[in-house]
C-alpha cells in the first residue's frame, strides 16, 4: 500500500522552473546558445552544473570555457535566479498544492523533498511550506542526479519506507525517469507527451487529490 509521497520542487510545488528558465536563457544569450522551449525542456529537474554542460553542449561550445569561467558562469545563474527567488511569497504556491499537502498530512501520508535545488530550503520557507518538508534529501550528498534514481531512492529512505509504499511527484522528464528506476510510482505533472512515462499523467497541479490518483491507480 502507498503510505508516503516523494516531491519534487520547482514546477510541482512551485512555479519557479519559470524562473530556472528565465536564468539560464540570460546565460544561454550571453554564450550565444540559442535558446527554444525544448532546451528549456531539457534544463528540468537537472542539476546546475550539468544544466550549463547541456546548454554549452547544444551550441557546440562545451570545449570553450575553463572550469573557473563555467564555475563563473553557474554563479551568475544562481545570482540571475536568487534576484527572481527574493521576490516570492506564497502566491507562488501552484494551484492545488496547499490543499493536496494539507490532505495527505490528515490521511496520514508521510513526505518528502527530492529536489536537485541547493535553494530549495530558502524556496520552501519563501512559500512558507517549510512544515510540510522536515524531512528533505541534501542534494549536495548525492552522487548522481536526475535521471539517476538515487534522489527519488533516498526520498524513500528518509521517510523509512520501501520505493513500492512511495508515490513520486515530478514535472521533468528525467524526475520521471528517476521515479520509475526507485521503483515508486510516478506522477507527472504536466505535457503527457514529454512525461510519457509517467504511471499517472496530469496536466496540471490542480488535478492532484487523493480521489483522483486512486482512480489513477486502480486503472492502471
Ligand atoms: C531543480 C530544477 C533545475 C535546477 C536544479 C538545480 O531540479 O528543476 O532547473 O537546475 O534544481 O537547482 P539549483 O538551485 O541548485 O541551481
Ligand atoms: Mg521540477
């Protein structure tokens, strides 16, 4: 039986992957890597460094830059992103969300972050959501990120449960990829056909009860 929830952060919990976006397409137009929705796509859920390997690679321009002028780089992200971050107030919170959280927590259902954000914590007390998250993977800890199913695995641990008992929540496709090689069950969040592996597909936040994933469940 399902007795606990792993969650991903930007663009399940938040509309942040907006902002993650926003940030990399200023670093993308500064390197002169042309930037369209399926790079943006692509950026989901992975983690910053491997996010500028990817947008380099795309231009072709992964042999030009020293690791001090990409660290670089990454830190100017991170300060395009954090400028966007300040602004955010729980009005950021998707539709749906507070009311799925505060249903799970009186059905009993343990949760957990598996987010790949090192700003995942200052995200979650800007949303006042930090209650809801005592219980969070340090991405720093980790040695593979998404798709690699290590994050999703110690989601699970965290909350002392087995991947079959955990139902895992993501807007990515590699998220998607690293529910599914734990072994929980995923939800994505968003175009189905992007997240075609997905066990339960929504398009949207609001679409997250427990009445609709049990009758997600139950068909499937
Ligand atoms: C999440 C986002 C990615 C982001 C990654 C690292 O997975 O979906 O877009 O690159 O976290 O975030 P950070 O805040 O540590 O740069
Ligand atoms: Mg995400």
């Amino acid at each position: 039986a399902i007795k606990g929830f792993v969650f991903d952060l930007d663009g399940v919990i938040t509309d942040t992957s907006v902002f993650h976006s926003q940030a990399w397409h200023q670093i993308a137009d500064k390197v002169g890597v042309s930037w369209d929705d399926q790079l943006a796509d692509a950026l989901k859920g992975i983690s910053r460094m491997d996010s500028l390997n990817l947008i380099l690679a795309r231009g072709h321009r992964e042999n030009d830059f020293t690791p001090d002028q990409k660290a670089a780089l990454a830190a100017e992200k991170n300060t395009n992103y954090l400028a966007l971050v300040n602004q955010m107030t729980p009005a950021n919170i998707l539709p749906g969300i507070t009311d799925f959280l505060a249903e799970l927590q009186a059905h009993g259902y343990a949760m957990s972050l598996a987010s790949a954000s090192k700003n995942a914590p200052l995200v979650l007390s800007k949303l006042g959501l930090g209650h809801y998250f005592t219980k969070a993977v340090d991405p720093a800890t980790l040695t593979h990120g998404k798709p690699d199913p290590e994050i999703f695995r110690r989601g699970a641990e965290i909350l002392n449960l087995s991947p079959a008992e955990c139902i895992g929540v993501e807007d990515a496709a590699a998220g998607v990829q690293s529910i599914n090689g734990a072994g929980e069950t995923s939800i994505g969040i968003g175009d189905p056909t992007v997240l075609a592996a997905a066990d339960i597909n929504f398009t949207d936040t609001t679409q997250l009860t427990l009445a609709n994933i049990q009758s997600q469940l139950v068909t499937a």
